[in-house]
DNA sequence: CTGAAAGCGCTTACAG
DNA sequence: CTGAAAGCGCTTACAG
C-alpha cells in the first residue's frame, strides 16, 4: 500500500542501504544516484516510517514532556517553548498529564514514555525521589524543570527565585515604603522559601528590620491570597507595601484591597511574582517578577538533546534570570496598553 | 542491556507469543502461564518498545494535535482536554506547532506526523484545502477544530458561534439596551461571520433594525478592539452597548472606554466572546460567551479515536453548545470573587 | 491454550 | 561510492 524504502529502491534501480543513506546523509552518495532516488521518492510521495527507524536506530527522534497536571497558568508558554526548540532540532513533542493517576500507574507510565521518546523533561516536580532516581539508574536522559529533591543529581532548570524577589522589594524600598509585608508560599516548596530568602535579603541590605508578623502563609492561590490580606490588612498600622509570592496571590490579595474600600497602590502597593498574562490585565496592572516560561522550555529541551547526543555527566542546574516588570501596583506609572499589544 | 520479549519469554519459560498474549490480552494464556509471566515482567522490570510495537501492529497509540501557531488563549485547554480524553484510552499525544514554517516544509512535517501518530487532530484551521484532500486521499484519520472549507468532507468540531452570538446580543437587549453595536472578526473567517449572524439574529428577533453603522471591523486583537471602540465613541449618540466577537478586542475597548473618561457598563455595556481566562480578571469583569475549549479537545480525540477503530464514514461537523457567562460589564451584578476560585 | 516462524520497514556494520 | 545481509523487538496468522 504505502511506499516503502523496497519500493522507493527499486523505482531508483539502487539498494535500499543507498535510499537509506540519502534519507540520512549519513554517508557520502554521489550527485547522479542522489538525484534518482529523490526523484523516485517524490514520485512516490514516500513516507519514512518512524516506528521502524526508531527500531532501528534505537532513537525516537522524540521528547516527553510530563506535567503533574496539565493546568495553571504556566504550562502553555512552556510548552510553547518546548515546542520551538525541540522542532528547531527535528524533535517531535510528547505531552504527558499525569493528572489523576494513581502513583503506581505513574511509574508504568514514565516507563512507557522512556521508550517512546529519547529524553524526559519533568515539569513542576511531580516524581518522587525514588522515581527519579529510578529513571536516572536506567540511564533515561532527563531535565527537571522546577524544584529537585537536593540529594539527587539530576538536571534541572530554575527561575532565579531569590533575586527576583529581592528585586522586587528593593524596587518597593525605593519607593519608599518601609513597613513591607510578605505573602509567602507553603513552606513544603523550595521555591516558596526561596522567594522569601529573596524578601529578607532585601530588607537586610537596605537595613530595613525584618518582622515576622509581616509575613503571612498562603498556598499559591488567589483565595489564599484573599484571606492573607485580609490578616495583613488588621494590622496597626497596615503594611504599606506587599510582595506576594505569585501573581495569583496577588491578585487575591487585590480584591481584598478593594473589599475593604483601600486602594492599590494609594493605601497599599502592591508586587507580585511569575507575570502571568493576566497581571497585565489586573485593575491596576500588576507589577510583578518575570519569569520566563518560554524561555525555560526552550532551554529545557536544548538541555535535553544535549544530554541525549553527548552523554555528558550531569547533575548541575541551571539559574534562569528574572526580570521585574513594573506596572502600576507598585506605584510607578505605567504607558497603559494601546501603545503595545498589536496583532 | 534492556530487557526484550525474548528476556521475558525465557525467564518465564514460554513463548515469546505467550509473553505477547498476556501484554495485549489478545488471546487466552491459561491461570499459571499468565502468572508466570507476569512474574517475569515484574523481576525484569520490563518495558515493551513502542517502535517494535508500532512496526509489528501497524499502529502507535498515538495522536498529534497540530497547531497553526502555538499560541493564543486557547490552545491550553484545548491541550488538556485531548490528553485527558487520550489517557483515557491509553493513547498518547504529539503536539505539533507549525510555527514559522514554510507550507512546502509543513506539508513534509504532516506526513511525518501520520506515521508517528494513528490520527490528527488539525486546530485552527491551518491547513489548506489541497493539504487536507491530500490527507483524506491517503486514508488519515482526521478532524479539524475550526473552520473547514465547506466543500471538503472532514469531520470537525465547531463552538455554537451563531447561537452564542446570538445568546450574547438577546442578553443585552434583555437589559434594555437598543443601539447595540457590534465589533466583529475579519471577514474572512468564518467563524467571524457566523458570530455576526447570531447579532443580526437576535436583533431580527427582539424586532431591532439593524444599523451598518454599528457594525465595526476588528482583527480579533486588542488594539484592533480599541481602535474598533474607538470608531463607535465618535458616533451620536455613542452606542449603548457592544457586543465584541472575541474577548480580546472585548478587552481593547474596555480600555478604548476607560481612556475616553467613560465607564462600563453605564456609559457603554460590553460583553465579548471566548470566555479566556483574562474575562475573570478585566475591571469589570467580562460578560461573555463561554466556549468550552477542555470539550472541545476531549470531543476532538474522542471522535478521533472512533475513527481509527471503526473506519466510519466521514463529513459530519459537530457543534458544541455555548453558554452565557454572566459577569458584570453587561450591567448586571455578581458575586466578586471570593466565593469562588479557591486552591 | 501454546509455539515456531514470518514479517513489519528501517539502519548499519561489513565487504568490496 | 554502493550492495547484501543481519538485526532491531515486537505481532500475528498458522499449526497443533
């Protein structure tokens, strides 16, 4: 039915060790058989078939890339991202949810993926330690993108979560504000106390006093958020400036502000971390720690093909720098929208 | 070094056919032998390979979802929803973005893709009629979310534009609004024009005339709903209320409104269409036309998978249903946020 | 219920 | 520069 390479050599008049090889160009085929076997495979509109080189060859010429879950607001600029790089090199894409699965299951799952794709890229440290270090015996090429249990020597590829957040409240020191409140994370992710390291540094070096009543626990979203304003706006006096550890956060923290008839950034500033699309769009905009998810992505899988092509020793991870993007909660004025945002 | 059929099939002492039969569960293998070699799978840790597989059964378990352009507001949920509906079946997903490729190369990448995948999913409407006819013509297993030539007969999965438009309009007339303005979509989409239909519709219906004046050209973009709004403020009186065809040009002239000093809803009521997760967040929040992206994957790989099993007939379009989600630039009055959203 | 064997469509030493 | 041939790890008639 379909064109093999029997069916491409034998319109060519070569063997199918010279079909292969011009598919390939993995050795030298001089012009004139070149030129007859590609006119036979056009003629045939002949198809490589990828199962039988990736048995073959023993390589998928693909890359897995595995969420917890597939959701947030972060996973689509990084696969975004993933995508790019992985098609710059021929690469071809695998998404894997691991959403509702049992654990069990999971490492089932990992496994199956192991041989449909060359390399693995872990998102949002969804395996457990002995998964990991499962996956790192049988030798699978692999990138954690996110927080790595810190006696493994994995690969992974970070945002720069302490200086992006000192930045930020550097940013609000300048200001002038000086009573500055924290919003932090669940102490269980390193992110989270990496985000706060950031906070205290800032204050450290601008010889502010740090207060531990001014920093107050939430869970990564904007209902957690909600509620810790809420406890930050009971203190006497209020702070005069938050920074809370991701953008839903903040903006959960925003609508308390407005509930309590206060304003952002009059009564209170306001700084946010991650810049997810919709910090753009907050009443102020939110200014807010970059994160480059695109970026990530792209590194991620450039990270990966390495690993997969020179079999390198491993174990370093990678610091991606943030960017403070200021906008009006922190009280700068900002150019509005019309000016940017074509297309 | 990784364990093959043959390691499995010799520790067990059958067979490497057995050891097939107990993996598919494609014949009967009696009580002790299937134990026996689960057992052996077990101590082995084995992992059948996908690509021997995919030679051996002509089939990988897998489908691609390719994407005009990875990007948008779209297409996250559109993800989620594909592979949710893929795990299901145990079957994994390829996303392909055809980026900036040339149409030469794209039509190459396709025919990779189908010997990789047992399906595509086509998003977005990328691919040119002679591409699609090509694909029909070999036999792919096919369906496109969007817009389809309409001389073609593929099988695609459409949102409700006309009724959702028209639900939308219905809505704003119900408020009182009568010079109701309309910003709509290119006019060479489709979907652009369906939507318009459902405004006119609706007007017909509640026995408004319609005004040519009122209707405005966006490019589905938020500067080119600013400029849009911004040609319907010039008009007198200034229109009432606005039914934007996408939340992202709803959200330009939500921000044209602000800047010429006048308020929604009680200069200019808004509501748009798309339901993207900004609409939640915009000041004040978006009333609009939900479409329900996670479906419409779910619907698309489902669908997909009926036609790779059963080789059923082809050409049906299924539209999925919209619904009206009411917040508050229409003029009405919700809930704020806190009640909801939380984790 | 189980096995021997052919075949899926490639890649890649090995010769020449 | 080119070809003959083995082998990649499975599935699946075909026998029994």
């Amino acid at each position: 039915m379909r064109p093999t390479i029997y069916t491409v050599a034998e319109r060519a008049g070569v063997s199918i060790a010279t079909v292969s090889r011009v598919l390939n160009g993995t050795a030298r085929v001089s012009d004139r058989t070149q030129a007859k076997v590609r006119r036979a495979m056009d003629e045939l509109d002949y198809q490589p078939n990828a199962s039988a080189r990736g048995l073959a060859a023993n390589a998928t010429s693909t890359i897995a890339l595995v969420f917890p879950k597939l959701s947030g607001p972060f996973y689509s600029e990084l696969i975004r991202g993933a995508e790019i790089a992985a098609s710059e090199s021929d690469y071809h894409l695998l998404i894997y949810g691991a959403s509702g699965k049992a654990l069990g299951q999971d490492s089932q799952t990992l496994g199956m993926l192991t041989t449909k794709a060359d390399g693995l890229i872990l998102a949002g440290s969804i395996v457990s330690h002995c998964y990991l270090q499962d996956l790192q015996r049988r030798d699978v090429a692999l990138v954690v993108l996110g927080e790595v249990p810190s006696d493994t020597s994995v690969d992974c590829i970070q945002p720069d979560n302490v200086g992006g957040a000192e930045e930020a409240v550097t940013h609000l020191i300048q200001h002038g504000y000086r009573r500055i409140a924290m919003i932090r994370g669940p102490a269980s992710r390193t992110h989270a106390s990496d985000r706060e390291r950031g906070y205290r540094k800032a204050l450290a070096v601008q010889g502010l006093p740090h207060r531990t009543e001014l920093v107050v626990a939430g869970a990564f979203s904007e209902a957690s958020g909600y509620a810790a304003m809420g406890r930050l706006l009971e203190l006497e006096p209020i702070p005069d400036a938050v920074f809370a550890a991701s953008d839903q956060m903040a903006i959960g923290a925003m609508a308390a502000v407005h509930d309590a008839r206060l304003r952002v950034p009059e009564d209170v500033a306001l700084v946010g971390f991650d810049d997810i699309e919709t910090a753009q769009y907050t009443q102020p905009p939110l200014t807010t720690v970059h994160q480059d998810m695109l970026g990530q992505g792209q590194l991620a899988v450039r990270h990966l093909l390495d690993r997969i092509n020179r079999a390198e020793p491993s174990g370093e991870t990678k610091i991606l720098p943030t960017t403070l993007v200021i906008r009006r909660s922190c009280g700068c004025a900002d150019e509005g929208f019309k000016a940017g945002n074509s297309a």
